[in-house]
C-alpha cells in the first residue's frame, strides 16, 4: 500500500506542476495515451524500488 501512496503522490505532484506550466504559459497541454500510459508505469516501478532499499 505504501507504493501505491507513494506512487498517486508522485502522479499528483505531477499534474500539479503541469497545470502550473499550462497556467504560466496560458496554453494547453495535450498528453497522449501511449506517452502517459509508460509514464505512470514507471513512476509506480519507481515507487516499488524505493520501498525495497
């Protein structure tokens, strides 16, 4: 359960820094499925690893 935390956390920081980009810079960012897709897979990998050390 504490890489599932600690990998929502990390996808949420993630947004939040995009949504302040998309704020500065008053555009839209468009995300497409095949670069999101392995993106919240390797932050939950990343996740993972962590709890093991």
């Amino acid at each position: 359960m504490e890489t599932f935390g600690r990998g929502c956390l990390w996808l949420i920081l993630g947004a939040i820094g995009l949504l302040v980009l998309a704020f500065i810079t008053q555009s839209t960012i468009n995300i497409p499925w095949f670069i999101f897709i392995p993106i919240v897979i390797l932050v939950f990998w990343m996740a993972s690893k962590k709890r093991k050390k």
